[in-house]
C-alpha cells in the first residue's frame, strides 16, 4: 500500500505550515491558527458506481 497524502491547507484558516501531529496517524497541527485535526478516508461514493452503470459499463 502506498504512503497517504499530507494535506496542503489547514481546513480553518487555509494555511500551508502543517506538521503530524503526536495524536496518530492521519493527525495534523497548524501552527498558524494552533488547531490540530484529524483526516479521515469515510469511503467511496455510490454515485462514482452508478455512472459506470449509465453508460452500460463503458467508459469510452
């Protein structure tokens, strides 16, 4: 499995000076606004399945 993404903005104030934060994985701080959160995948969209369905299965 490949290595996750870091996120470029913080989702507050929109700045770029992010670090992990100590709390875990997917756990983020920012500096500018001295908030941490939390990045969570929740899963994949039924919608993205239902267009393949539309067109038959084809995607061309």
């Amino acid at each position: 499995m490949s290595e996750r993404a870091a996120p470029f903005h913080c989702p507050y104030c929109g700045d770029e000076d992010l670090r992990p934060h100590e709390a875990g994985h997917g756990a983020w701080e920012c500096a500018a606004c001295n908030r941490a959160f939390q990045l969570k995948f929740l899963g994949l969209l039924a919608r993205g399945l239902q267009r393949a369905q539309d067109n038959g299965g084809d995607d061309t």
